[in-house]
C-alpha cells in the first residue's frame, strides 16, 4: 500500500508540471516557483478560456495558467472534467506580483467577470466543471476572499440577485490542462468563444482590500458589452 501511495504521489508530481513552458503573450513560465514578492490563486468563472484572458491583461500579473482543481481524479483530461466524471472546476491559476497588484484587484475581476449566483452553470456552459470557485494558498487569501464576497452579496441583492454559490476553500491540487488549452483566446485558429455573464454590479470597498490598480485600468473592461473581454485585444493593459 505505501508503495502505491508512493507511487501516485510520484505521478501526482510529475502530471502537476506542464510539457510546455512560456505564456503565449506574457512570456513568463508557467510553472516557474515563486519569488519572494509574488503569489498565487485559483480562480473559477465558466469555461477557462475567456476567464484567463480576463486575468492576464492586468498589470502587475506575472502568469496565468488554465487546469483544473476541486475533484477527486489525480491528472484529469478535459474530455474527463467534461464528461462530469471528475467534479473538477475549470479553473485559472493566477501569480503576481504583490508590489504591482493586490489581491483585492483580482478578486475586483473575479467577481465582476462572471455571475456568480448561477451555481454549476455560466451562460450556455452547464455542468460542475463551469462553477465559480476560489481556492487559495494562504489563510490571510481566504479571509478575504470571504469579505469580499460578503460585500459583493449586498451589492447584488440589492440589484435583484440570488445568494452565490461560489465555492472558497484553502490548498486545492491544481492540475494544468492540456497544452492547446493555455491561452488558448490568444493562439491562431482559436474558436472566439466566451460564456461568461456578468451581473454588471462592480466591487467597492470591503474588509481587507487594498486596491494598487490605477482606475483607468477598469475603463479597458465594459460589462454593459456582450463578451467585453472576448472583444478586448489580447495584450496587457499599459497605461501611460
């Protein structure tokens, strides 16, 4: 039996690391280790592909990743997670720098991307893979995950939404989806599609936040626009 849990361990080591090594417009490495200012977390909103972009496009954001996280299997294939066979989430892990970017920005864009009241769905895409979803690393991370959902409840009731259904739980394995899935929004030939609603309510203030983005960086994202990030050009956002 040890021989057997060392041996999944092995392999769970070994499938946590991708083939592939550079973010298609950061340039970065997807799984190089953290430095001593960065970070990392997971997020979930709908299919991957749109969420990602969401992510990469801020400044202070060192890579992103696409995988999948919150299940039972070691390693999944898409073709597993779709099949609802593994209760995975789609997820997108996201690294910064703390100097550049707080947590509060992030969460800021997690929340704002996506509904998430709409528990295992987002727009068109149904199934658990598609549920919203935060996994941190750290217990100061989860704290305010929480607050900031707190608030953003208010907000959406008062906006005539139900409770959300987000998911927030601590050291989640995290599983890099295939290769052709990694910004994939960004890659020749890529099908442009998004499936994410956002309730059009922003995120203020809450317990904990922090906000190190200049303003001018939300005026790049227009939720009154069907798909805004899909529409969105593929590069960081640079300000002058």
């Amino acid at each position: 039996m040890l021989n057997n849990l060392l041996s999944r361990l092995i392999q769970n080591e070994k499938s946590s690391k991708p083939k592939f090594l550079k973010h298609f417009i950061l340039e970065t490495t997807l799984n190089e280790p953290l430095q001593a200012t960065e970070e990392e977390i997971l997020f979930g909103c709908g299919c991957f592909w749109g969420a990602e972009k969401s992510f990469w496009k801020l400044p202070g954001v060192k890579t992103t990743s696409v995988g999948y996280a919150g299940g039972e299997n070691i390693n999944p294939t898409y073709q597993q997670v779709c099949g609802g066979r593994t209760n995975h989430a789609e997820v997108v892990r996201v690294t910064w720098d703390t100097k550049k970017i707080d947590l509060s920005d992030l969460l800021k864009m997690f929340w704002e991307c996506h509904d998430p009241t709409q528990g295992n769905r987002q727009g068109n895409d149904r199934g658990s893979q598609y549920r919203s979803v935060i996994y941190t690393y750290k217990s100061r991370h989860t704290d305010m995950a929480f607050a900031s959902k707190n608030e953003y409840q208010k907000l959406l009731r008062d906006k005539g939404f139900g409770d959300i259904t987000t998911e927030i739980q601590e050291n989640i394995n995290f599983y890099f989806a295939e290769e052709y899935h990694q910004q994939y929004l960004a890659k020749p030939g890529s099908r442009p599609y998004c499936s994410a609603m956002p309730s059009k309510v922003l995120l203020g203030n809450f317990k904990g936040a922090n906000y190190k983005l200049n303003k001018k960086v939300w005026l790049n994202f227009d939720w009154n626009i069907s798909h805004c990030v899909l529409r969105s050009n593929n590069d960081p956002i640079i300000l002058d």
